[in-house]
C-alpha cells in the first residue's frame, strides 16, 4: 500500500499518514495515547531495523521517493 506524506518524511509521519488512510489500523502499530510502538512490532527500511531510532529521524529519500518500502513486520516469539 502506498501513502502520501506532507512534509517531512520520518517514521512518525509516514505511521500518521497509514493511520489516516486506513482507520482500523489505528492502535494496532502504535498505542492510542502515547504513540509508542507496539510491543513484537518492527519498522525497517533500506534494510536496517530502525524501531529503536527516533521516530522524527529523517527517513532515507529511497523511502521518501517511494523506491524502498517502509516496513512494519510484527515478529515472532514463543518457546
């Protein structure tokens, strides 16, 4: 799926733009009030985990032009 985003392009804003577009995602990636990523949740782009950067980093212009894609990949866990 592919979002527009105004502004600067950062994990926050890009999550903001998701969330806009698609509503029944809201709180699924990020919790409702403090807009922490969800727990088991992953964010990498250009192939490198960034979950534990600042979400108002600057993201690459691969992902800002669209070439690369942000992705949320929930990971697995258990025994």
């Amino acid at each position: 799926m592919s979002v527009s985003v105004d502004g600067p392009v950062t994990r926050s804003s890009v999550l903001d733009a998701l969330e806009a577009a698609y509503p029944m995602l809201r709180g699924t990636i990020r919790d409702h009030d403090t807009k922490e990523r969800r727990p088991f949740l992953r964010f990498f782009v250009c192939g490198e985990d960034v979950s534990l950067a600042s979400p108002e980093d600057p993201l690459p212009e691969e992902i800002a032009s669209g070439r690369e894609p942000f992705m949320v990949i929930g990971a697995i866990a258990g025994g």
